[in-house]
C-alpha cells in the first residue's frame, strides 16, 4: 500500500484508493470508490463505490459520499456536512433508480453542517458557509449561506472574500495573494 489506513477503517477490494492518501479511524470505502493522491478521510467516512473523489480533498468526520457524487481536486468537506442522493425519498418505496448526480468542482469549500441537494453543482473555489442548504447550483467563486442558500459575495482561490458586487462588471484583488478578480455580467473568474 502506498497509502495510510488506520487498522479500523475498512476498504473493500475494488476501491482505487491513491498514492499519498489517509484513511481514519472507522471509515469505509467501498468496492468502486476511485480516491486520487494525498486525499484525507476523516472518521467514520463512509465512501459508496459510485463515488469520485479527486487528488488533494480533504473530507472532515461524519461525512457520507453517496453514488453520484464527484469531488474535483482539492475540495474541503467540513464536519458532517449532507450529500444527498433522491430528491424525494420513502423507506418503503425504492428510488434507486432515481439517483441525481451532484459535481463540485476544484478547490470549492463546503462548511461545516451544511447540506448539498443532489443535482446540484458547485463551483470552482466556491464557499458553502456552514449550515447552509444548498438546493441549486452555486457559480464559481460565489459565496453562499443560509437556509435555503443564497450568495452574499464572492470568495477568492486563496479563500478570501472579495470586494465585488454581486452582479454587473467589477473588479477586485485577493487581500492575501493579491491576485486579480473580474466579474463581467455576474461570473466572477480570475484575471490573465
């Protein structure tokens, strides 16, 4: 193994798991499951084998990765945030078949308690605040809170908020990097 697994996590065969990663206390990542490099399982992760995680992703205690769902690199699951996988689900009826894909994309946060409704994709270094409830998708960079979640503002790669307004044109720069941000007709990306 080229990889760290604490000796009560458990990883059924089939899992991809990659080289540089950690598995805690109490985790379980199950056959189908592809993990990239240096990625961190908390305890008592639970990771379903339709799960994609990608390279440098860090998901915190409690927290379930349900068929469906693919983290890009480097994304932050905080503590027992919420994947869903049914939008209307019963014990007694089966809906299985009635999976929604959820996508986040690379380097976006998702705090702590916060809950992400399948279908939804997340973007690019985009910052779920926690407890938020997020039933929709979330633009690159937005900053989102609440219940149900809507943005506030504008988060930068190093996860600073930017001085932007929240739609039109602006700019603004990273306080800690001082990389240049452009929001033209409400999409914020950042300069070339």
């Amino acid at each position: 193994m080229d990889y760290f697994r604490h000796e009560s996590a458990v990883v059924d065969d089939g899992a991809i798991i990659g080289p540089g990663s950690h598995i805690w206390h109490f985790v379980h990542v199950c056959a189908g499951a592809r993990l990239g490099s240096d990625v961190t399982l908390g305890q008592n992760v639970f990771v379903a084998g339709g799960a994609i995680i990608g390279n440098g992703c860090r998901i915190q205690n409690n927290v379930s990765v349900y068929d469906g769902v693919v983290l890009e690199d480097e994304v932050f699951c905080g503590p027992s945030m919420v994947f869903t996988n049914v939008t209307n689900p019963r014990a007694a009826v089966e809906r299985k078949s009635e999976f929604r894909p959820t996508r986040v994309a690379r380097g976006a946060t998702l705090g702590a308690n916060c809950t992400i409704v399948c279908g939804a994709a997340i973007g690019r270094y985009a910052f779920v605040g926690a407890g938020a409830v997020v039933t929709g998708d979330v633009k690159d960079h937005a900053l989102v809170v609440g219940v149900p979640a809507t943005q506030i503002g504008w988060m930068s790669r190093h996860g600073e908020r930017l001085e932007l307004s929240l739609d039109g044109d602006d700019e603004a720069q990273c306080p800690a990097t001082g990389e240049r941000y452009i929001l033209e007709r409400g999409e914020c990306r950042i300069a070339e």
